[in-house]
C-alpha cells in the first residue's frame, strides 16, 4: 500500500508540474485554458476558478491542460490555433521545460541534504584490478572515459555500464598533479548484490553491495554465465569482494539471489573519494547531475530503438511501483533514528522524482505523433510551408500515435507483470 501511495504522489507531482508549464505560457500568451486537470478518466473532485475549472480524475496517470482551439478550428481571438506559431511553440514546450525545472530543483535539495557524495577522484585502487595494472594512482581525477566528458561519478558507470564483452577497455583522460595523462584500462567482469528480498534476510552470507568476483572458480561476465554455473547445483562456492577484501562464501541461496536481485557492473577496479560538499559545490554537483539523467536517457532511448538494449529491461508504472515501495523501505531501514528516515526518504524520493521527470521531458520531446515533440513537428512543417496542416489531419496522425502507445504500454505493463511474477522486480 505504502508504494502505491508514494508512487502516486510521485507521478501526480511530476504530471503537475508538466501541466501547469503548458498552463502557465498558455495563460501569458492570452490563450483560454477550459480545464486544467490530474488524472484521467471521471472527475473526483472540480471546482471552477475564474474561467478555468480544475479537477483531480480518477486514475492518477497523466493529466491535461485544454485549451479552446487546440484539437480543432475556432474563430475565438483566445483559441490557440488562432495564436502565432512561435506562441504555441512556446506553449508545447513549456511543459518538457518545466519538467527539468523541477528535476534540477530537486536534485539540488536532494544533494544538499546529503552526508557524502561521490566523486570521480580515485580514493582505494582494488589489489590486482585493472585500475592497478593501468597504472592508476590515488588522487587522480577521471575527466573523461571514451571521450565522453565526466562530470560525476555516475558517467563512468553508466560508460563502462554499456560495454558488454570482458575484452573491451576503456580509454581515461584523468588529470594529476595538475597534468592530463591519457590511460587505457581493461574492466572487470562485475555482479553486485543490488538488494536482498525479505524472504532470504537472515538466510544468506551474501550481503547487500558484494561484488561477486566468481562463482566456484568461475569468472562470470553476465547472467547467462551466472545460469550456467548455478544449474542444478544446491550449494556454491563464491567469491566476493567485501571492504575491500576477497571472501570466499559457501552459499545455498546464491542462485535466487544473484539471478533475480542482482546487477551487472562493470569496474576499472578503484573506489572514489566521498565527501560532503558547500553550497557552491552542490549547486555544481547537481548540474551535472541534472546534465547526467538528460544524456543517459536520450542515450539509452536510443539504444532501445535500435536494439541494443533489451525491450525486457523497460519499466512502466506497475515496476515504477515496486521501485518506489522498495526505495521507500531502504530508506527508512538504513537508520533506526527519525529524522534520518525522513532525511533518507527525502533524498531517495527527490532524486527518483528528479529522475523521472527529466525522462519525461525528454521522452515527450520526441517526434513521435500523439507527444509534445510530434506537435512541434507539425509547426515546423507550418513554418516553412507558411500554413498550418489541416488540423483534421494533424488530428488523425495524433490519435494513430496515440493508438500506438497504447498498443506499447500494454507490451511494458505485461513487461512488468513477468518481471514481479518472476521475482526480477
């Protein structure tokens, strides 16, 4: 219950603020805003203010601000058809814009509620790891990896996050002394123990955070090679690296655990600095923290269209869910004291939010019919043609648009029904 409630309020805070971005520039730009609502399906409860009612709706998913004029022709001075095309480019944006408003907004409060931070500065450098064999000293800073710029420590596991074969290697700028070095590092094959289900707390020698080395001698790289080595045998021998030492654990729920709550990382092999940061910092830390969540996810849209990331890795709202619930409880279990529950919770909720919104400005920008992205298409094509599309016509690509997204959140919640039905959720 308690997941449903905070997803809730999560998604109805991240659709608010969406909306009222379309309602805020439709309003100064004198366009009629008929309703503004949270929700979809039947209202729960309306009231009308000025001219505009405002509603909360049934099913908290999605939301919208209508506006007079902007499905069909009207001869009102007010209707949004009848605005310039730089207005209403003004207004479809606005709400994608207001979505990464609000996600660097919270994730500088998340940051300066923080203890620590990491940052892409080398602490420990693991005995025998590639990060050792390259050459790779305490104190460096990593600038760049595969000459993508490196701005938290987040950018180089996303980077070595996406190559998938053991051989690859990674090329570092890193910056010591003062003086740019260019190093090249071979990756560590890596599984770590993400979280623990209740049912195994107690029952395990495996422990939240392991980095699972081997597995009865094997290195492992993906979760086939966990599969193989686990089938049909009761007890395993693993090897972990724990506070920077090598244990060897004897283990009868490895496979449950590692198949279905682990995930795979890759690693140069080096621990970074952690500490807390002034305000100064923070506010630089959450730029580019904010520039991270717009990169990764452009990036991985990108390599879910053109196959190269597994549709099966896609969440929707039921894994979105179990998320929440699941950060939720973490947060308030990571202490005993009050406020740093609430503290935790704050953080974890704020960054996650953050998270999501950015995905959602990004996603709706897309020239796909049915998104904000697919209207602007259509102004484009108004600009250069010196008339608008027969709204008609624009209309029937909307609702095809829309048929198909329908059609591919049906594929994600069956998606997100065999993952829980499968305990990988």
């Amino acid at each position: 219950m308690i997941s449903i409630i905070v997803a809730i309020i999560v998604f109805s805070i991240i659709v608010l603020v969406h909306e009222f971005g379309h309602f805020i520039v439709a309003r100064m730009n004198g366009v009629f805003v008929e309703e503004f609502a949270i929700g979809m399906g039947p209202k729960l409860i309306s009231k009308k203010i000025g001219e505009t009612v405002y509603s909360i709706r049934i099913l908290p998913l999605g939301g919208f601000c209508k506006m007079t004029g902007e499905e069909e022709n009207s001869d009102d001075a007010r209707a949004f058809c009848n605005k310039s095309v730089w207005q209403r480019m003004a207004i479809v944006v606005a709400g994608a814009l207001m979505n990464f408003i609000y996600a660097l907004i919270a994730i500088i409060i998340a940051v300066s509620l923080m203890n620590r931070v990491s940052l892409p500065i080398i602490d420990i450098i693991s005995p025998n790891s590639p990060a050792e064999k390259a050459g790779l000293m305490k104190g460096d800073k990593v600038l760049y990896i595969n000459d993508t710029k490196v701005g938290i420590m987040e950018d180089i596991l996303f980077e070595t996050a996406l190559l998938n074969t053991p051989e690859k290697k990674v090329n570092l700028v890193i910056e010591r002394n003062g003086e740019r070095k260019n190093i090249t590092s071979s990756l560590n094959a890596g599984i770590v123990i993400s979280s623990i289900p209740q049912e195994l707390e107690g029952k395990t020698n495996l422990k939240l955070g392991d980095f699972v080395v081997n597995i009865n001698g094997k290195d492992v790289y993906n979760i086939k090679d966990i599969g193989n080595e686990l089938e049909n045998k009761s007890k395993t021998n693993v090897q972990v690296l724990r506070n920077n030492k090598i244990e060897t654990l004897i283990d009868e729920n490895t496979k449950i655990l590692i198949v279905n709550q682990a995930r795979i990382q890759r690693q140069i092999g080096f621990l970074p600095i952690q500490r807390k940061l002034n305000f100064i910092e923070s506010l630089d830390y959450s730029e580019k923290k904010f520039e991270y969540f717009i990169r990764t996810t452009w990036v991985s849209l990108g390599k879910l269209v053109t196959g190269q990331v597994s549709f099966k890795l896609v969440s929707g709202p039921i894994g979105i869910v179990k998320y929440l619930g699941d950060t939720y409880e973490k947060s308030v279990n990571a202490s005993s004291v009050f406020m740093d529950q609430v503290i935790n919770v704050s953080i974890n909720l704020l960054m996650f939010s953050a998270l999501l919104s950015a995905n959602l400005g990004v996603i709706n920008l897309m020239p796909v019919p049915a998104l904000d992205g697919g209207r602007l298409v259509f102004m484009f094509v108004e600009l250069i043609r010196g008339k608008p599309v027969d709204v008609e016509k624009e209309n029937w690509v909307h609702v095809l648009g829309f048929g198909l997204l329908m059609i591919l959140m049906v594929f994600v919640f069956y998606n997100d029904i065999m993952k829980l039905v499968n305990g990988i959720v």
